[in-house]
C-alpha cells in the first residue's frame, strides 16, 4: 500500500505507476533516509510530541532494518521510493507505532534532507578524490624541477620553462576546484527538516536539534525555500563541470606531448590499450574516453538547469530529475579523478627530448631580445633585431645555440660572447625569476605554496 492512498479510490494506473516509480535510483539514499528518521524520531520524543519510549522503539527499528541493509538480509523492492521503503519495512517490524514516524515531517522535506545528507557525503569523496589528484602533481612537478621543457600558445613553442611548471598550473586548476567544492559544502549545509510539506508545522519540533544531530550548520530559515531548493545540485555539477574540464585539458596534454612527434611523456601499458589490427599501436584511450565523459557531465549541468528554471514555488515532482542526473555526474567525475590521479603516478617524462624541443624553433628569441633591451636598447628595437636573427637563421639553416658570438655582434654591437649562454634552453628557463614564473627556483616556491594550500583541505 503506498503511504498516501487513503484519499484516492482507484488505484494508479500501471504505466503511471512505473513511470512515477523511483525506487531504482533513489535507493542510493537508504542510508541518509534511515539516519535523518533517526534523528527525527529522537526530537520527536525529546519534544513530548510522542512519548520517548515510542521514539526508542522507532529509533530501535530503524537501527536493525538499517544493519539489515548494509549486510544484505534484506532487498529495497516493492516500493514507489526509499522513503515508502522505510516507513512500510518500520510498520512491518514495530507495528502501527512506526506510524508515528513521520508526525510533523512530509515527504517533500524528508526529500530535500537526504539528498543534502547525500550530496554533502559526496562532495567529501570528490575532495579527497581531488587531494589526491593534486598530490599526483605535485610529485610530477617535484620530478620536474631539474628538467626543461618548450611551454606554448596557439599550440606552437613559444618559450622554455622549468617543467614543473607544466605539472603545478594544473594544480592551481584543481586548487580552484577543490575551494569551490569547499565552499559549495559550505553553503549547502543547512538543514530542510522540519519545512514540512511547504509551511512549516504547528507541532512544537526543535529544528536545530535534527540540524545539530545531522552535522548541517542549522535550519534552513525559510521552509517554502528549504524544500524546492536544488541550488547545491547545480553547484554540484557546476564544480563537476569544471573539474571534467580541467581534466579534459589534461588529457589533450598528454595524449599530444605522448604522441611520436612529441614524445615528452609515456603513458605506462597499464593505462593505455592496443589495436585490433596494428600491432605497433599504444593508444591512449582512458585520456580519450576521460574527454569524451566531459560532454557528459556537462549535459547533467544543462539539464538540471533546465529543469529548474521553470518550477513554481514550493516543491513539484520535476525535481525528481535532481538525482539521476547528479548520481552519473558523481560516478564518471569522482573515478576520472582517482583514474587521472592513478595515470600520473605511472608516466614517464622523456627529458631529452624535452630539452631538446626546449632549444628548438627558436624558443629562446625573446630572451635574446630581452638581452639587448637589459643593456639599454628599446625593446621593440631589440625585437626587431631578434627577428632579423631568426630570419638569417631560417635562411642560413642554423640555430640561436649554433650561432657564434661574432655572428650575435654581426647583428649589433651589444652582443657579447655570454649571449651564446643565455640562449641554452635551461638557461632561458631559469632567468625566469619573477613571482609565478617558469625558472626551478620559482617553481620550487610555487610547490611549496601548493603544498601549503592543500593542507586547508580534509583528506
């Protein structure tokens, strides 16, 4: 019997019971339903609303079905939802005294305070999930620090840099991404329970000591707000989004520093697969299909918003969309995560040739211009002269490390014999002191920074 029947003398339709039915995906919350009941039931009689030996007794029940769960003695079947699962499995242990349970509460704030009980556990499993990917960097960038690799804009070299550098500005990426994870928590936790079905309730329940019980900050302070708000599922898959992008960045790094024509990374065997039919193949797929989930996550972000953007105050049944989505969105953004995290723990660098691409198509031309500027030239002459260089090299199939000194001075007669040193890729890295910059001194301090800042974060 569905908990709400007593007004309805037929009974709902097969399809449209099977359509309404939720109970397939919202059974993921047995464990936040069983232990927001418990909390309820135990103000319930603090309150004298029901006497403290029924509450016992409520709270006893709900204890053995939630042992019962966990160990597998009983399957969540024939039900609507998991909230009907519960109440029916209480009636059915304690008798009508579980009917008790849920005296001053509706459906539609038991609702908002599982999936925010849920949420909340999940957020905490995307932030270690993230503590661990950005400590895959850091040790990838600590690896880095003594190598040298060509960085790029418009996916052409542009300038050496230490390549720690490479490893901490995706770092600062997930930094980002676990404060706001931090600060989506935050603001999310506050407690629906005690709403009602939209108006509050003209029992005399104590909402801060369920809040209190249930670890939120407090009550929610509007009960129309508390049960149709679903901002922290947007914020959510807001922060997933982001997250898969910054993943799917990193994935487009390594698949093309990992390519033959690049050949700065390897990605181990256990993180790639084979060909069907080439042999020689070593592809990288988990990267591939990690950027392809992307899309996918950010439809989740896509749909929850449409679905919101129309609801009339208070709660109406669309918002059943909330958990679907949210459940995929949790499973591919948390195991790409902890995959990602994984793959960096196993790839190689390919220092030399790093280097070497470092000193190649004239990634160190700036440098040389800034040289002339540092000894008094204007810089846009200095740049002028610098392209003239690069020119003449193109034409004379030379390099700015094969060049002479007398060919520097040939230029202009500011060059001296040190410019041959100052064009060394390594070199050009380093002189890059400036706060936040690319030499191994400033990507040390970078590290440390990162480190530090980890720190604020719970494991």
């Amino acid at each position: 019997m569905k908990i709400w029947e007593g007004r309805f003398d037929k009974p709902t339709a097969v399809n449209a019971d099977s359509f309404n039915d939720s109970l397939p995906f919202d059974k993921k919350l047995w464990k936040e339903d069983i232990i927001a009941s418990v909390a309820h039931a135990t103000m319930l009689g603090k309150c004298g609303i029901i006497a403290e030996d029924e509450a016992d007794k409520i709270c006893a029940g709900l204890d053995s079905i939630y042992s019962d769960i966990e160990n597998g003695k009983i399957e969540i079947v024939g039900a609507e939802d998991i909230h009907s699962f519960v109440e029916n499995e209480l009636v059915a242990r304690i008798g009508d005294t579980g009917k008790k349970l849920h005296t001053a509460r509706s459906r539609n704030d038991q609702v908002a305070t599982d999936f925010r009980l849920y949420v909340r556990g999940s957020l905490e499993k995307l932030t270690d999930a993230l503590i661990g990917l950005v400590n895959s960097l850091a040790d990838n960038a600590d690896k880095g620090l003594k190598y040298v690799m060509p960085g790029y804009t418009h996916l052409r070299k542009a300038q050496p840099m230490c390549a720690g550098h490479f490893w901490n500005a995706y770092a600062e990426m997930f930094l980002r991404d676990l404060d706001r994870v931090s600060a989506t928590k935050e603001r999310m936790n506050f407690s629906p329970l005690g709403s009602g079905a939209l108006a509050g309730t003209s029992y005399p329940i104590d909402r801060d000591m369920t809040a209190k019980a249930l670890g939120f900050i407090g009550p929610c302070e509007n009960s129309l707000d508390g049960v149709s708000d679903r901002d922290y599922v947007c914020e959510y898959l807001f922060n997933g989004s982001m997250v898969m992008t910054h993943l799917s960045r990193l994935c487009e790094d390594i698949i093309l520093y990992s390519t033959e024509e690049f050949g700065y990374f390897e990605i181990s065997d256990a993180y790639s697969t084979g060909s069907s039919i080439m042999p020689q193949k070593k592809n990288p797929d988990i990267c591939e299909l990690m950027r392809g989930k992307t899309g996918r996550v950010y439809g989740h972000l896509l749909a929850m918003l449409t679905t919101l953007k129309a609801i009339p105050l208070a709660y109406d049944k669309d918002l059943q969309e909330d958990k679907e989505t949210l459940f995929d969105a949790e499973t591919q953004v948390i195991n790409c995560v902890k995959i990602m995290a994984e793959l960096l723990q196993n790839i190689s660098l390919k220092t030399d040739k790093m280097e070497t691409a470092a000193e190649s198509e004239f990634c160190c031309a700036t440098d040389v211009a800034d040289y002339l500027a540092k000894k008094g030239m204007p810089f846009r002459t200095a740049h002028a002269v610098t392209g003239k260089i690069v020119r003449w090299c193109i034409e004379n199939k030379r390099t700015l490390q094969d060049m002479t000194a007398e060919e520097y001075k040939s230029f202009d007669e500011l060059f001296d014999k040190d410019i041959c040193e100052v064009v060394k890729g390594k070199n050009c890295a380093d002189a890059r002191t400036s706060y936040g910059g690319a030499s191994s001194a400033s990507v040390k301090e970078n590290l440390k920074s990162i480190k530090k800042r980890l720190k604020h974060y719970k494991a």
